[in-house]
C-alpha cells in the first residue's frame, strides 16, 4: 500500500480535491469476478465508493499482454477505498 500512502500525502500537499486516476493491472482471467454478473459488481463498487470504474476493452488484449487495465476515478479517498474493494474482487476464487 506504499503507492496509496505517496498518493494520499501529496493529495494533501496540493490540497485539493482533483481526481487522479488510479490505474490497475489484472490478468483477464480475473476481470470477470470484479465486472460481475451484468456488471453488479462493477456498479455496486462505484456506488460504495463514489467512483467511476472502467476496463480497457477485450479487443487490447494478446498473447503477450493478457493483463486489462482498470481505471479509478474518483478523489483520492474514493479511489482508495475502491481500489481495496477491487482488489478483494480480483482476489476471489
């Protein structure tokens, strides 16, 4: 969490609520548990954490790059917050 530290203490050097997109890597193999079922997950973790959440399309991936990007936006607390949800999602087996 060494990343979200840096982030959250030069949010609070600049002192202002912008939002900085926090980007994420994810084998493709694991999007699926974080989109859900029609994508509930996704929305469910946007409402929570008053972010916007989205996924670089299928059609980016290749044999030598099976990782999808998954961007947060949000303010720095927001995008926090969901970055541990996503990752609880990510996690699931």
């Amino acid at each position: 969490h060494m990343i979200l530290e840096i982030m959250q203490q030069e949010a609070k050097d600049t002192k202002t609520a912008e939002e900085v997109p926090l980007k994420i890597l994810a084998h493709n193999n694991f999007v699926g548990r974080l989109i859900g079922k029609e994508g509930r997950n996704l929305k469910k973790v946007e409402q929570d954490t008053e972010t916007k959440i989205t996924i670089s399309p299928l059609q980016d991936l290749t044999l030598y790059n099976p990782e999808r990007t998954i961007t947060i936006k949000g303010s720095i607390d927001a995008c926090c917050q969901a970055e541990v949800e996503v990752m609880k999602k990510v996690r699931e087996a």
